[in-house]
C-alpha cells in the first residue's frame, strides 16, 4: 500500500472556492430537475454535501487568517 492521497482528495484540495461554489450550483440544478433518478440523486446530493463542508471549511480558514492580521 502507499500512502498517496486519493485522487478525490488532490482534486477537491486544488479547487479554487468559486469552483467549490460553481459545482454545488451546478448540482443543485440538477437535483432540481425533473429528469434525475432516485439513486443518482442521492448521490449527487452526497456530493453537494461534501463540496459543502469543503466551502464552509475555506470560508473558516480564510476568516482565521483575516483575524490574524
């Protein structure tokens, strides 16, 4: 075994926080479409979920530093 990040985890680090924003929009429109199933919708919506706690952790990394100034 190694110990190498998954490829999820680098890309989720490398994107930028009006990328994070741009796909959970993205998602959200399509979970507010008539033509997803249930079992894709579930799982998009898992990922919205994810991509939202990596937005939220962004935003309390960047109000952490902008309190240290």
């Amino acid at each position: 075994m190694t110990d190498k990040p998954s490829k999820a985890k680098t890309q989720s680090e490398t994107r930028s926080f009006s990328q994070l924003t741009r796909a959970i929009e993205e998602i959200a429109e399509k979970l507010e479409s008539d033509d997803v199933e249930l079992e894709p919708a579930i799982e998009l919506y898992e990922k919205g979920v994810k991509l939202i706690k990596e937005a939220q952790n962004r935003l309390a990394e960047a109000e952490q530093r902008i309190n240290m100034l």
